[in-house]
C-alpha cells in the first residue's frame, strides 16, 4: 500500500482518516502442527484479495488477526477477549459448534459482529453457512425421490449435519440408526450388510471418511445394489478412484460449482497465493490437481466478502471504542453493521448468498453423483424450487452396465412355463407371457438376469398368526432376489414389503365353473333327489347331475316362442276382452235404434227393419278389429262408435307392445343363470368352491369386509384343506370333475375357458387389481423397469404378447358366446314354427266347419224337398191329362234323387275343380224321371 495508518492499542478512540482507513478482523482456527488449515488459506487470501482489489472497499484496508485454538472452550473465550481489546470489528468463528457458542454469547454481548460457518445457526450470529433447516428438506427430498423406504445412518456426535429427530420423524421409511466413530465403521457396515441395508446415509466428520470408504471396500459393498449418500459438501475432493467401475452409487450436496469460470479464477489466484505468499511448496498444495476447494474454506472466504460489503454500507460513519470483555460495555455502532451485513445480497464461491434474521436463505445445492470416469451434476436444490432432477437417466444407467439381476418365478401357465428336456439349459427352460415381457424389459432397461424358480412354489401371503410372509415375497423381503416375475397380484399388503413396479396387465377376481348341457340340465330338474333322499341313490341309478353345475345354459326353444312376448294371463285378458267387447257391441246395437235400418225402404206397405249387428257378425267385427283388417260393417250408433274406438285403442296397443317385444324373444336366445354371481353361489350349499392357496384371492376374501365375501371365507375356512388349492392345475381339474367352482384371477380365467369349452366365467369381476413386476424395497430397478412398462404399453407390445398367448386359434375352441344378449339369430323352424301349426289348426277347423256347414243345409234342404215330393204324387194322379200339359205351367217343383251326401259332395267338390269359370252352381234333380220340361 501507499500509505498505512498505524492503528495504537491503548487510545481511546478510532477516528477515521481521510486517506486511507484500517479495519482490524479477527478470526480463530483450530490448531494445526505442520501447515495451515485450507479455511485460513481461503481467509487470508479474501483479506489481500480485498485490499488488491478496491472495488468493494476502495478507501479501506482490511487487517486479519488469527488466533488458534483448541477445543477448550475457555481457551477460546481467553482469545476471543484478546482480539477485542485489539481493536477488531468483527469475529470470524471456527466451525466447532461447541466453541462457537461461547464465542457468539461474548460478541452478542458486546454487540461485535460475529460471522460463523458452522453447520448448527446461533442465535445472535450471521451464519453464512445454509440454515439446517434447509439441509434437512433437501436431503428429505432427495431419499424421497430415491425411494428409500429401508436405509441405515451412520452419524457421528458433533459431526453430524442432520437434525435427526426432525430428520426420522419426516421419512415415512423402516430406518437404522448408528452412531459411529472411525473405529467402529467395520462393524456397523458389516451389521447393515448381513441384514440386506443396501442404502446408507453417511452424517460423519469429513476427516473420517477416508476410513470409511476403505471399510467398504473390505467388506465388499462397493457394488451396483449399494447406494451411499453423504451429507458432506466435499464428496470431490475424496479418494474414489476404487469405486469409479464397480457401479457402486455414491450421491452428495456440493455448495460450490466447480465448472464455473468466476470460481475458477478465485481457486486460481488461491493457489498461486498460497504458493508465493504462504511459502507453502507446490507439490503439496493439492488444489492444483483436483481444482476443487473444501467448502469451509469456500465459506470461509464468502463470510469476508460478507462481511466486507456490509461494511461498505455503513464506511465512513463507523468509530469503535476500547471495548474489554470485563466492562462488557456494548459497542454502539455494532447494531448498525450487524444489520447492513444481515442485509447483504451477493454471489460467492458458495452461490447467492441473502439473509433473514442473520440465516443464511439463499443458496443452491447442486446434486452430484459419482460415474464412470467423473462425478457429475444430475440436479440441484434450491429453497424456492426445491428438488430438480436434470438427469434422471444417470441416477442408475443400467444401459452401459453389465449387470446380472437374480429373478424369481413361479410355474403358472400360460405366464410362466417349463420346457422340461435334457437340451434345455439355464434361461432356456422357461417361456411364456411373462418371459417374453421380462425378455423385452431387460433389453430396454439393460441388464442380463438369471430366471430360477421360486423354492416353496407361493407367490406370497402373511401368516395371521406369525406374521411372517412365504413365497417370493419372503425372498425380495430376504433380498435373495432382485426381482419377481409373474401372476403375482400388487395388492396393499404386499406393497407395504416390498416394491411394484407399475402393472402390465389389469384384472379382478372372477368365478369358473363347469357348463351344463340342456339333457343334464333336464336331468337336474327332473331328478334332482329331495332332500330325504341320498345322493348315492341317483349315483347308482345313473343320473350324472353331481359331475354337473348349475351355470348358464341356453333355454330350449319351444314350438309356440311367438306367444312369449306376452304373459300367458296378459292372452287371457285379451281373449276375456274380446268376448267382453264382442257382447257389448252386440247389446248395445240392440238398444240403439239407429243401429236399426230397414230393408226395403221403398216398400212401403211392407216394412222389415233388420240390426247388422247380429252376435255373431259381432264377434267378427271385434276380431276384425284387433286384426286390424277392419271389416263391411261398421258402427252407425254414437254409442256403438265409443266402444269401437276404445277397443281400437286398445288393440294399437296390444298389437304394437306384442310386436316390439316380438323380435327380442325370437331373435335373442334367452340365457337361464341358476348362478349369475357372487351372492348366488354364497347362498346355495350344493357347489363348494375355493381358491388358490396362498395367493392374492385367498387375502381378498380373507380381508375383505363385505358380508358376502366375509361369509364365502367362513365356508372355505372351514373347509380347508378341501376348499383350497395348490395350484391352478388342480383348481381347473377340480371343476372339471364337477360340483366345484373355482374362484380365481379373470386373465388366467379367460385362458382356460378359451380352451375348454366345458368351463365358463360366471358373474363380472368381484375386484379390480393389476399384475406388476416385484423388487425389494427401495430397489433402483423400480423405476426403470416401470418406465419400461409404460413405454411398452404405448407402442401395443404388451397387447401383442397377449393375443399371442391368449388368442391363439390353433389352441383356443369353438364356442358359442355366453353373451347373446347382444346378437340377433336367424329365425328357424323351431322359433315360428308354432305360427304355421296355427295356420294349418286354423285351416282344418275351417274344412270341418264348412262340412258340418254343408250336411247341416243338406238335410234341412232334402227335408223340405220330400215335402213337395208327396205333393207332386198326388196332384199327378188327381188331373192326368192336366200334367200332359205341363209344358205350359210356369212353377214346377224339382224333387232330388235319394242319393247320399257324400255322392252330393262329390258334385260339389267336382264342380270346384272343373267348372271355376261359371258362376252358376248345379242345382239339384227333378221330383221325378218324367217331369221334362220341353
């Protein structure tokens, strides 16, 4: 400098001289044996780098006073007293949270600014370090975002960053914590690796984890499985050569960003100053190799700058007494500058730095995560946004590793299948739909797997009594496996163990039964032992209703279908109608005399009035009607008139509610459903049922609060052994041999029945669920594989490999659909085959009508012409000569022959056939053989 102002210790007070200004700051380190620590290098570079450049204090100069300490905490306060009464403005504290709090209680007293950077905030201090608060919420969010729902932490007492009380009560998460010291890293990581705690939080002192890191190598935990997060900021400057290619994952905070140019430059001038100025030799300085900076060095170089623009603020009015620890007299200045430091906003090594209530809240977290080769910066975090992931990939890029899974199974056609020959070998044995999907995942997601079965042959349900799980839920929860493969059902119990990935394929719980054919259902019927009879009577007899279930049958078709769309008392009303309306009408004409007409109104000397309405055309005409062919006659009378149109009204309805209904009852087949559902099958005794054992139905109907499943679990309880299975095989014979049904997952259901035309599904689907890959808890390959899920669903791959599997037409039958209540059928003879029976009935009662009709009129007809006869005889003898002359008469009465009816007939029907163009009938023979007319 030009000019220096030497300061006096002993006056009595600090004026400010017009040339230049000297500001004394004091700073306490701790004790080192051979160099300084990296914090006073970055401490006493910020000062000089403040005085060389004077753009933030261009008429002042800063001069440090350092004090080292050790951890005796009356030590400091000794020190702390010393640098006041050397005249300093302003302490910086180390970042002992212990020491700093005895430092703090002595400036908040004197009313000294004092500027920390220890992880734990005082009260009355400026913390340039981020408040814990803060710390806490980013390392939630990230475990959170991680998935971590079974981890250890490994803390140290005094060293830790965490608030762990506050930290544990936010994670919902099964979580092991171990206070530790570099002694007992061994033990505590073989601990967590004998009991499968593959995700670590480490909360130690920086210093120690050197150690740490080669306790995990020993103990071999350096593989992709692991997964370690450190809560300290300087994960850079650690060793990690030895883990950079075994895919181990190793994730931290960093406050500064090293790729930035401004921090370049500042690390930059920092080594050659501490090389030149320190004296320090060069091969020892380690910045110069790993361009990185510890972040209490970082923070402590922020913490001047802090402090320095502050003091701009305020520069010239600032006059500081002879202040001592002993008068404890404040300095009345001090406020002032404690409040401009507490309202600075700047941008340092460690990011933006702003304040409230002297805590630091502004700042950004930068996400970092160690790769082949190099760490690198997958997100970062900030108090106003939070978590950002800007490289989801890298968090677990199983694309560029060579990574093996263990994947377990379970025999379960047609998802997994066994090919069992001698040429078959490892992977090769199993195929089917899950293979194929888990075939494509790993392809898309990057890894190689190795498929075996599961040892108990269980998918995975709790014990009520032990609480202990079985199956391949029992060997994710050991960590025996990375993932399970298969039917296996994402239910909330499973859930809260273990991992699903998203599902691949959407179900419920249905119910199978064996279907009955129209003889053996006629044969239930009719046979069907009553309930003092024994059903080994009928086995003996020989009637096969026990190898049958009632399920849905198609309904016989009748002769007269045609009638059906009508009750059989809706035809009985409308015939009583008919003769009710027939009567009336006829009464009715009767009363009203304008239903009277005369018929020959020209004839007056002879009157003869006639009614048309006579019973029988009354009945004729109420037929017509309803017919709605109409008829000659029609009504004259108001009266008459009313009730023709009420009786039309009535027939449109009829006739329009019978043909509407008409079509859906011969068109559609009826379906008869003894068993249409759930419920039906609770309450009948005669088809027991069961499940799966083991499974995800038995946890259904065994948790389930609904009356109709809780009773069905009550009846297959008490049953078991009988009412459950072992597998799916022995469900589907079970049904098969009849008196069975089987309740079981609707996928696997619509397999069978595609290709057993014998078994059908019963009812809708009880629940809704979905099949999902499992992973142990807190497993990276979750995410991934559900990405996977998601994508091959999209592009229709999943949907490809269920028609392959499922609709096969080479394996399914030929059926005709349960579902016919939305298909029209061609009409047979056997749907309107009633119609014609009509017809013919209908046609013959006309043919004996017209025969009664024909003998009846014979006979009245031969009757009378025997009549005339006798008459002709004797008029014949009376007047002899009088019949030579009957040429000349003008009334001569014909006689018939006694001939039969039948021979009369027989001219009729004659005359029918041959002589159809004459429109005169032949009329019947002569009295006698010489009555002539010439």
């Amino acid at each position: 400098m030009n000019s220096v102002i030497k300061i006096v210790f002993g006056l009595n007070l600090l004026t400010y001289v017009s040339s230049t200004s000297v500001i004394k700051v004091g700073a306490l380190f701790p004790k080192l044996s051979k160099q300084q620590s990296d914090p006073e290098v970055a401490f006493q570079y910020a000062v000089h780098r403040l005085n060389y450049d004077k753009s933030v204090l261009p008429d002042t100069d800063l001069v440090h006073h350092i004090q080292y300490i050790a951890k005796d905490s009356f030590q400091a306060v000794q020190k702390v007293c010393n640098l006041i009464e050397g005249g300093v403005q302003a302490i910086f504290s180390p970042t002992d949270s212990f020491l700093a709090t005895h430092i703090n209680s002595i400036c908040d007293d004197l009313d000294i600014p004092d500027i920390g950077i220890s992880r734990s905030a005082q009260k009355f201090s400026i913390n340039v370090h981020p408040s814990q608060q803060h710390i806490n919420r980013a390392f939630i969010d990230v475990i959170r975002y991680l998935n971590w729902t079974r981890f250890g932490i490994l803390y140290e007492k005094d060293h830790g960053i965490l608030v762990l009380n506050q930290f544990s009560r936010s994670i919902e998460a099964e979580v092991h914590i171990r206070q530790v010291s570099p002694g007992s890293y061994l033990s505590v990581l073989h601990e967590f690796k004998n009991n499968e705690i593959h995700n670590i939080l480490i909360d130690t002192n920086s210093a120690g984890i050197s150690i740490l890191l080669k306790n995990i190598l020993q103990q071999q935990m350096n593989e992709y499985k692991f997964h370690y997060f450190f809560t300290s900021f300087d994960l850079e400057n650690f060793d990690l050569e030895d883990f950079k290619y075994n895919f181990v994952n190793i994730t931290s905070f960093r406050l500064v960003d090293m790729g930035d140019v401004a921090v370049k430059e500042i690390l930059k001038g920092m080594e050659l100053f501490d090389i030149g100025n320190l004296n320090r030799n060069e091969s020892t300085y380690k910045y110069k190799k790993t361009v990185s900076i510890q972040t209490e060095a970082a923070l402590m170089f922020d913490s001047v700058y802090v402090f320095a623009i502050g003091l701009q603020s305020m520069h010239p009015l600032i006059h500081l007494s002879n202040l001592t620890c002993d008068d404890e007299i404040p300095w009345n200045e001090g406020l002032s500058l404690i409040n401009y430091i507490n309202a600075v906003e700047w941008k340092g090594l460690t990011g933006p730095i702003q304040f409230k209530d002297g805590q630091r809240i502004q700042f950004k977290l930068d996400l970092i995560k160690l790769k082949q080769h190099s760490i690198v910066k997958v997100g970062e975090w900030t108090p106003q946004d939070h978590l950002n992931i800007t490289e989801p990939s890298l968090f677990f890029d199983a694309g560029s590793m060579n990574v093996t899974l263990v994947v377990i199974t379970i025999l379960e056609t047609p998802y997994v299948m066994m090919r069992y020959g001698k040429n078959y070998t490892g992977n090769e044995r199993f195929y089917g739909f899950c293979v194929d999907i888990l075939e494509t995942i790993s392809h898309e997601v990057g890894f190689d797997y190795i498929l075996d079965l599961v040892p108990d042959r269980k998918y995975g349900a709790k014990d009520p009594e032990t609480g202990q799980w079985n199956g391949m839920v029992a060997q994710l929860m050991k960590y025996k496996a990375d993932l399970a493969v298969g039917s296996m059902t994402i239910t909330y119990a499973r859930e809260s163990v273990i991992d699903f990935t998203k599902p691949f394929m959407n179900l419920g719980i249905s119910i199978l039964l064996k279907i009955c054919t129209p003889f053996l259902l006629e044969i239930i019927q009719l046979k069907r032992p009553t309930k003092n009879e024994p059903r080994m009577v009928h086995e003996k007899q020989g009637y096969p209703w026990i190898h049958c279930n009632l399920v849905p049958t198609t309904e016989p078709t009748r002769l007269f279908s045609f009638m059906n769309p009508l009750a059989i008392e809706i035809w009985i009303y409308v015939l009583a109608a008919y003769l009710l309306v027939s009567l009336t009408i006829y009464l009715l004409a009767k009363l009203s005399p304008i239903e009277w007409r005369s018929v020959h109104p020209c004839d007056v000397d002879h009157i003869t009035i006639i009614n048309q309405f006579s019973i029988s055309d009354s009945f004729w005409f109420t037929i017509g009607t309803l017919m709605q062919q109409g008829s000659d006659i029609y009504p004259r009378a108001a009266s008459t008139r009313i009730i023709s149109s009420v009786w039309g009204f009535f027939s449109l309805i009829i006739v329009a509610s019978y043909t509407a209904n008409l079509a859906a009852f011969l068109t559609v087949e009826r379906m008869i459903n003894p068993i249409e559902n759930a419920e039906d099958l609770a309450s009948q005794t005669e088809i027991s049922y069961g499940t799966l054992e083991s499974g995800s139905t038995m946890t259904f109907f065994r948790d389930s609060m609904i009356e109709t499943y809780k009773k069905m679990w009550r009846i297959m309880d008490n049953k078991k052994p009988m009412a459950f299975t072992s597998t799916y095989e022995d469900g589907i014979r079970r049904v098969n041999q009849g008196n069975y049904a089987f309740l079981m997952e609707s996928t696997m259901l619509d397999y069978i029945v595609q290709r057993d035309c014998n078994l059908t599904q019963i009812g809708g689907l009880l629940d809704t669920k979905g099949y999902g890959i499992a992973t142990p808890k807190g497993s990276p390959w979750r995410d991934k594989i559900s990405l996977a899920i998601l994508e091959l669903q999209e592009k229709g791959d999943i949907q490809m490999l269920y028609d392959k599997w499922w609709k096969n037409t080479d394996e399914t039958c030929k059926r005709i659909s349960n579902n016919k209540q939305s298909k029209a059928n061609a009409l047979g003879l056997e749907s309107i085959g009633g119609v014609f029976v009509v017809l013919l009935t209908g046609t013959l009662v006309g043919f004996i009508v017209s025969f009664l009709e024909f003998m009846i009129h014979f006979r009245q007809k031969a009757k009378s012409l025997r009549m005339s006869h006798s008459s002709c005889k004797n008029h014949g003898h009376l007047n002899s000569s009088t019949a030579k002359d009957s040429s000349t008469r003008q009334d001569w009465t014909y006689l018939s022959t006694s001939r039969s009816p039948w021979v009369e007939m027989f001219e009729e029907l004659r005359f029918a056939l041959w002589c159809t163009n004459k429109r005169q009938r032949p009329e019947f023979k002569r009295c006698c053989a010489e009555c002539q007319i010439n």
